[in-house]
C-alpha cells in the first residue's frame, strides 16, 4: 500500500513539477536576491543536551546529484542515550535552473530502505503546530526513524506537493526560491522492546532543540 502510495505521488509530482517549471519560467527573470545566512557548518555542535559530531562526507558524485548550495551531514549523542541521532539539512540558495530538493522517500528506496509505516503529522515546537513527516524505515531487518520537513521563509511544509506550490507562489510573490530539506534519523533498536517510543523520544526532543536555531542558516 505504501509503494502504491509512493508511485502515485511521483506521478502527481511529476505533474506538480511541470506546473513549477511553467509558472516559474513565466514569472520574473531577475537574477533572484541572496538573503543573508550563515553557512551550515556553523550550526552548533552542543544542541540542547546533544553533542554532535561529523559523520561521513557526501561524495562529490551524491552532491552534484543533490545539487545542493549547501549541506551538513552530522551525528548527535546524549550522555543518557548514546545511540546516534542523524542530522542532514541541505540548502539551496536558488530551485529556478532545474535544482530542485529531492524528496528522501524517493531516495531511500534507492538505497534499499523501504517505509513501512507513516506520513505526514504535526508536532509541537514553542507553541506552535509544525506540519512534519514522520516514517518507520527498514532494510534487511533493521529500523530507522526518520523525520525530515521542507523549510522555506519561516515556514515548514511537509507535503512535497505544497512545497513546490510555496515555491511557485514564493517566486512570484518575493522573487525567491530558497529553501532546504532538513532530516532526522534515529536507529530503532532490535533488543529495545519500546524501541519506536524511545526512538521517538529522542528524534522529538532533538527536533525541538534544533529547530529555534534552524532562522540563521534557513533565513525567513
């Protein structure tokens, strides 16, 4: 049902894309305005009660196919739980010239994860409803939990359908393409009986220390 779901939305998608390209090859043509921000590798390595660390590079080959401006891929720990939290967050300054974010659930599969359960849902960060998506992964008999969101001007799209109308909308309206694909990962582990609730609880806190930091790299 899950993959039925996938094919279905990459065939919507691709119909949205097209949409995209139309209205933005028929909105401005000026060369789009660069907001001020700071580079991803200054995101902080202490967040909350999470110590980060660098994870392994992307190859050149994945950034290109990426095609992001900007990108940190890290590793997350607590004293309380040593298990590795995942942070990716790729940015792109412009989505106008065929660059456009790729959506993980097209690209985990890809790399023989497949959801198992999940989608969209809401979280609460400071007061205030999030729109996020939240998915059960699994490849070979091990789990994952992965979060990740569209984030653009101050505001969080979980639909990759509604991203790309934000973005349309956002062309038109203050010139500006700009946005990022921020992605949390956290093992769900074999001998843990409440292995998805802890994985939860771990993923959710992290989220929401991140988030307040995420305006200095992803600017409103």
């Amino acid at each position: 049902m899950i993959l039925q779901s996938m094919s279905l939305r990459v065939i919507a998608l691709s119909a949205c894309l097209v949409g995209s390209a139309v209205a933005l090859a028929a909105g401005t043509s000026t060369t789009e305005p660069v907001p001020e921000r700071t580079p991803l590798a200054e995101l902080p390595i202490f967040i909350g009660g999470f110590q980060g660390a660098r994870a392994a590079d992307l190859g050149e080959d994945i950034v290109a196919v990426l095609g992001v401006d900007d990108w940190i891929n890290r590793v997350y720990r607590t004293e309380q739980d040593r298990r590795p939290v995942g942070l990716y967050i790729g940015y792109y300054m412009s989505q106008r010239e065929g660059e456009a974010i790729h959506s993980p659930m097209n690209c985990l599969p890809g790399a023989g994860w497949l959801p198992v359960a999940g989608g969209p849902t809401t979280v609460w960060i400071d007061g205030v409803e999030r729109d996020v998506n939240r998915y059960i992964i699994e490849k070979s008999g091990e789990r994952m939990l992965v979060y990740y969101w569209y984030h653009a001007h101050g505001r969080t799209v979980a639909s990759e359908y509604w991203g790309k109308i934000h973005m349309v909308l956002d062309a038109i309206r203050l010139n500006r393409t700009d946005g990022a694909l921020v992605r949390v990962i956290v093992p769900i582990g074999h001998m843990d009986q409440d292995g998805e609730q802890t994985a939860d609880t771990l993923g959710l806190q992290f989220v929401r220390d991140l988030f307040p930091l995420l305006e200095r790299h992803i600017p409103a």
